[in-house]
C-alpha cells in the first residue's frame, strides 16, 4: 500500500506544530531558568552566574528539543504532541512505522530545514510532489493528515468506551446480544433474557 501524495494544508499543520513543539520544550526550561536567576544568589561574578545558567538552559532545551523530536514520536507511533493535537504522523511511504534511526536522521537535518527561521524547510516542502523537507527526503519519510476519529457513540463495538455526546445520549448498543461465558445473552425490554 503506497501513501498518496499529502495536499499543501499539510504544510500549515507542519509549521504549527514545529512551533507549538518548540514552545513545549522552550518555556518550562526560560521558566525554570528565569526562576533560578531570581532566586539563586550568583557565587561569584553575576556575568559568569548568568553565563552559566544560560549554557545550562541551552543545554537542557537542546535535549529536550530531541526527546521530542526523535524519542517521542518512535515511541507514540510516529506523533509529538503537537502533531497528535493536529492530526499529522511521520510514516513511511508504505504507511509503517519508521525506524528510530529516520527520527534521527530527520532532527540532524532540521538544522538545513530550520535555515532562515523554516523557510528553508517550507520552500522545499511547497516544491517537493509530496511535500517533504530535506529531512524527510533524505530519511524516507512523509508526513500526512490522520483521519478523524470516530465519535465513540457511533462505534461498531459495544467493548469500546462511550462518552456522552453533546445532548448527554450515549449511543445505542451496537448489538442487543452479547456473548457472556460462551453463551449468549439477549437484551429486551430492559430483562435478560437466555437464550
């Protein structure tokens, strides 16, 4: 099964989630660092404390910066949390999960991707046939839109969870028999009835 070609809105998507991505690796880490210049007095030269500090910053964001990028979505079939918010994953060309070493490959050459604030990334993403920046091209991966879920009330199974929807009905049973034990157990009428 070959993945067809994602349209140009996916490239939307992608900004957005770059840079929700980077804002959930950058502000706890200015937070904490902006806590510990406050609160910490400086040991000697408060040049050096700061020097310090901002090293230590760069430092924990760079790694929190490749959990993200690499770590996490290998482990959550192929999703940051921010492409889980908007819908996207980073599959093969036949649909499958990638191995770690393309999420490695991908964050390497989001150091070209990234020149000039994305632009780079975006140029070459508009002008590739299936929208893919240089680190996707180079690792073998795409990145398309995931299909909306389908609402729990409407499921075919009566084993998934159902959450009220808006008006509080929860749905009907998908199947008013249910195999209880080996044997089959009819609902009618709110009374069990065996069959």
């Amino acid at each position: 099964m070959t993945i067809p070609a994602p349209g140009p809105g996916v490239v939307g998507r992608r900004v957005v989630q770059r840079v929700l991505d980077q804002l959930l690796a950058t502000v706890p880490v200015a937070v904490v660092a902006v806590l510990v210049v406050l609160y910490v007095p400086p040991p000697g030269s408060l040049l050096t404390f700061i020097k310090i500090v901002a090293f230590t910053t760069f430092g924990i964001w760079t790694i929190a910066s490749l959990y993200l990028e690499i770590w996490w979505p290998h482990r959550h079939g192929g999703q940051t949390p921010a492409m889980r918010w908007l819908r996207i994953r980073v599959v093969l060309p036949d649909g499958g999960q990638p191995p770690l070493r393309a999420y490695v490959i991908r964050a390497v050459l989001m150091v070209v991707d990234g020149f000039c604030w994305g632009l780079a990334g975006v140029v070459i993403m508009l002008v590739s046939p299936r929208r893919q920046r240089l680190g996707d091209l180079v690792a073998g991966t795409l990145v398309v839109r995931v299909p909306a879920r389908v609402p729990a009330s409407t499921s075919a199974s009566a084993d998934e969870p159902g959450l009220p929807g808006p008006d509080g009905d929860l749905g009907a049973v998908a199947s008013p028999k249910l195999a209880l034990g080996g044997r089959e157990v009819s609902l009618h009428g709110g009374e069990r009835q065996d069959e």
